[in-house]
C-alpha cells in the first residue's frame, strides 16, 4: 500500500525558512515524493510531524 502525499493543496514556499506553507516539505523533498519508497516516505512524514510541533512553539 502507498504512502499517500502530505500535500495538502496549500501550495506556497515560504522564502525565509524554504518550507511549503501548507505541507512544510521543502522543495527538494516535494520533487522526490514520487521516487521514495515507502518505508522513505514514512520516515519523512515523522519528520514532517516534527516541524509543525516546533513550527507551533
């Protein structure tokens, strides 16, 4: 089963952290997506989840 994308349609880099405003996937990450395997995918959504704890602090 997939990993589904973290996109969530909030499309917008935020210029002084490089982070999208909507997903907080940097533009290097967004354009590997497609590529990662899973278990890749899986690590970055924790990684993901980690930025909007600190990105809420």
């Amino acid at each position: 089963m997939s990993v589904p994308s973290p996109c969530n349609g909030l499309c917008r880099i935020n210029m002084r952290s490089g982070l999208c405003e909507g997903c907080l996937r940097t533009r290097e990450e967004i354009g590997s997506w497609r590529m990662l395997p899973d278990p890749e995918r899986q690590q970055l959504l924790l990684v993901l989840e980690q930025r909007k704890v600190t990105k809420n602090d």
